[in-house]
C-alpha cells in the first residue's frame, strides 16, 4: 500500500526502508569512549619501525582524540 508523504517515518509501526547501515571500515579502525569522544590510532606504526626515532615509535604507539567537529561526523557513520 503506498501512502503519500511518510518518506522515513514508520508505516503500522515498522520503519521503512532503506535503513541506516554502519560504516564497518570505520567501525574496526575507531573506538568511540562513554563519554562520545573518538579514539583513533595515528598511521605509520605499521612496519619500518628501525628508522623512526625512539619517542616517535612511543608517539604512534599512542591512541589519539579525535576533534569534535571531525568526531560527529565519524558517530553519525556509526550509528546503526
């Protein structure tokens, strides 16, 4: 049955189609904290480690925040 005007509201109480998927890429590469803040790590810790300096290595080693404006978006694509 086609009602006029639902677009993503629900219809008998189901929501209609298409719906939201997570984006699973981003999903396995972010953590999002309790509190709503994104962790992520830095790139570049993967190989070829003999030639970064000592306090470089222990700086990728590190997990990074993300910046807020950055962040919203990243929760939005994660949303399910």
């Amino acid at each position: 049955m086609y009602t006029a005007g639902l677009g993503a509201e629900t219809l008998h109480g189901r929501e209609s189609m298409p719906k939201m998927k997570r984006h699973k890429g981003l999903a396995k590469r972010v953590k999002v904290s309790a509190t709503g803040k994104v962790h992520y790590n830095l790139s570049g810790a993967g190989h070829l480690m003999s030639g970064k300096s000592a306090s470089r290595r222990q700086r990728l080693r590190k997990r990074n925040v993300m910046a807020k404006t950055m962040a919203a978006k990243v929760r939005r694509a994660l949303k399910t």
